[in-house]
C-alpha cells in the first residue's frame, strides 16, 4: 500500500548530499598531528597548498619543515629564500610563534648520502663511482618516489620537528609515492638481483662455484639483450650493494608504516577537472584500501562568483535587455559586467556539479575548496592568503557560502 493510499503525508525530498567540511585548522594547530602528506596528479597547485598549509602550522606555534619536490624556483622565492636544496633551510617570518624550514628534494644526493651512511668508504667509493649506480640514482623510474619516502623517514626521525608537511613528486600516477616502498623492496629481492648478488652472498669455495655456475647461465643469457659492459656494471654494483640491502627493506617497510600510524594525515588536492577529480577519486579509494588516515579533499583553484543572488539565465537576460536600451548611457558598460557575471556562474555551477559527483561517490571525504588566485604565489603574503582560504571558518566568506562548496546548495 502507498503513502497516498494509507493517508501518510507524503516524504519531503532529500536535499543534495553535501560534503562533510574539513578543518584543517584544528589539524594542524593539533599537536598529534606530526605528518601531512598533500598528494594527487601533477598541475593541482600540491606545492602550493603544502607551502601554505606549513606556514599556517608554523604561525598556530608548530616547529614545520615543508618538503617539497617541485624543482621551479618560485616556491623558494615565495618563501623568501634564494634557492631551495636538500638540506632545511629556515625561513624568516617575522613575528611568528612557531618556526617553519623549507626544503626540496635532490633524490640523488639522498641516495648518495644512504650509501655513504651504511656503508665503508671503501665501498661508498666504489658504489657511488659505478656507471649503474649514476644512472639508477638520478633516472630510474620510482627513484624520486623512494628517496622522497627516504627523507621523509630522516627527517622523523631526526626530531628537529614536530610537524612534517610533505609535497609528494609530480607524476601521471598519484599512485606511485604509496607504492615507491614494495617497489623498492620487490626490487631488491627480483630474481634478477638475486642471481647477479649470489656469487657475493655464497658462502664457501662450493657455494661460490654453485653461485658461479647459475651466474655464467644468467649471463650468457642476458648479455645478449642488455650487453656484456652494462651487464658487468649492474653485477658490481649489486655486489658492492649487498650489505645495504637488509637496510633499504627495512626502511622501506619502516616508512610505509609510519604513513599508517596516528598522527600522519593524507589530502588529496585536486582541481574542479574531470581528470584531477577523477585522479583523486581513484587515490581516495587506493587510501581506503591501504588503511591510511584521510583528512579530506582539497578543491583548489575552484571560481566562486561575488554575488551568487542573480542567476546565470537572469543575468544574460538584463545583459540584453541594457544593449538593447543603449541610448548613450553606461548601458553598454552594464551589459558587459553582466555577461562576465554569468560566465562565472555558469563556470561555478559547472564546478560544483563535478565536485558533487565527487561527493556523491564518497560522502564520508570533507571537502575544502580554495578560490583561484589572481596570478602565481610569489610571496609570504600570497601564502598567507592561501592559508586563510585553507584554514578559515568554514562560513567566512565574502558570499557566505560554505568553503566546502563552490555554490550555495540547493533547497530540496
């Protein structure tokens, strides 16, 4: 039997589902919040908001390194600073409680200074002279991933800090910085590595002429597809490699566990795009999947209108009819800023129906959006600025829409 038939009053409609708001302030300003890791697909503005979101710690009190894997020297400049290395380096904000260090990622070096740390002189040498081993170290896929994963770990565990805000590499894949460790590790214990280490891991002149003989099959084998000089570099490096190899697993292992414990937090950035959204929806679910600490979804660079009172189809309506009522006055001028109206609430209305969709998929991720800036961030105050977008009352804004949304939402 029906609600009509049996007198019931009808069910109102639901309203549009809405995302959850995210506070990043209280996130940062916690003290159990020691790692924020901003990650998504490249072009989404994650340096930026790492930059912006270590600042604003720094200004709650929190002693904040950002690192960040963005090579291009406006950051550095944006910060204050000349460059940007591998090393921290303190940036000057005046009159802050707290103290913030900016620093970029040289995936090359941090391998240099791994080698150099767990290993002899001697061998460090050899290691970092090999042919294999300078081009693994600068070029191979995934090595900027791991050796962000590296630093990462370093810099917990030097303690200097008690906030670390991580800019995760640019790459196709917003994947590759979760994987980058079982990369590492499946690596390592390939079949390939295990057959070129064996002579070096066989103990015994029996076991050296068993590891041998498997070796001199590998090689005739492979020398033919890589070439025998390559071949012989890739051998001595793993040789001289070996007694590091129990070091890069655990580390590895390590530093995956770190990203799953309290006090490390994940958010996802992302464009009002297809493409990014559909990026970080996929990066969500991969989250989920691995049990890692979501905070939320940053909407960044997202073109709330001013006024939100007059509609898109009324404005284009008053555009024409003030061109058609030109009769010297600023109508024209009039018209004009109206269209420009319209066309932002046509983009805006466009934007949020993405970002919908996005909620809709997963009601239990809170959403931020961050209005676009009118050019590139170039100074502290840029950041500032961006960190008040990031970090304000979820209703303190210009329009009173809430910062979880691009649009009011719509009355059921």
């Amino acid at each position: 039997m029906t609600a009509a038939a049996d007198g019931a009053t009808p069910r109102p409609a639901r309203p549009a589902r809405q995302a959850p708001p995210v506070d990043l302030a209280a996130l940062i300003a916690d003290p159990d919040t020691r790692i924020i890791v901003c990650c998504g697909s490249g072009g989404v503005g994650k340096t930026t908001t790492s930059a912006a979101l270590a600042l604003a710690a720094a200004e709650a009190g929190r002693r904040v390194v950002v690192l960040t894997i963005d090579p291009a020297r406006r950051l550095a400049q944006s910060l204050g600073l000349e460059e940007l290395d591998n090393e921290p380096r303190e940036v000057d904000v005046p009159g802050i409680p707290g103290r913030l260090d900016a620093m970029m990622l040289d995936m090359k070096r941090t391998f240099d200074d791994i080698v150099v740390a767990h290993s002899t002189p001697e061998r460090a040498e050899q290691i970092l002279a090999n042919p294999f081993y300078q081009t693994l170290s600068s070029s191979f896929a995934g090595t900027q991933e791991y050796m962000a994963m590296e630093k990462l770990g370093q810099l917990r565990t030097a303690e200097r800090w008690d906030l670390i805000v991580v800019d995760t590499p640019p790459s196709r894949s917003a994947l590759d910085f979760l994987d980058a460790p079982n990369r590492m590790s499946r690596f390592l214990d390939g079949t390939m590595i295990r057959v070129l280490t064996a002579p070096a891991r066989a103990g015994g002149r029996a076991g050296f002429k068993f590891a041998s003989a498997g070796f001199l099959i590998f090689t005739r084998i492979i020398s033919k597809v890589l070439g025998g000089q390559l071949l012989r570099d890739i051998s001595a490096f793993v040789s001289a490699l070996d007694t590091m190899f129990g070091g890069f697993r655990e580390r590895a292992t390590a530093t995956y566990e770190l990203l799953r414990r309290p006090g490390t937090w994940f958010v996802v950035v992302a464009t009002p795009e297809p493409d990014a959204l559909r990026e970080a929806s996929y990066f969500v679910d991969r989250l989920s999947a691995e049990g890692m600490p979501l905070a939320g979804l940053v909407l960044n660079r997202t073109h709330p209108p001013a006024s939100t009172r007059l509609s898109a189809t009324r404005a284009e309506a008053a555009a024409e009819a003030a061109a058609e009522a030109d009769d010297g006055s600023p109508a024209a001028l009039v018209a004009g800023a109206l269209r420009v109206h319209a066309d932002r609430m046509t983009l805006a209305a466009r934007e949020q129906r993405l970002a919908d969709r996005f909620t809709s998929a997963h009601p239990e991720v809170g959403m931020r959006a961050v209005p676009a800036a009118a050019g590139d961030v170039h100074d502290l105050e840029g950041l500032r600025v961006m960190a008040e977008a990031l970090t304000g009352p979820d209703g303190d804004t210009p329009t009173g829409v809430p910062r979880t949304r691009v649009l009011p939402a719509r009355r059921a």
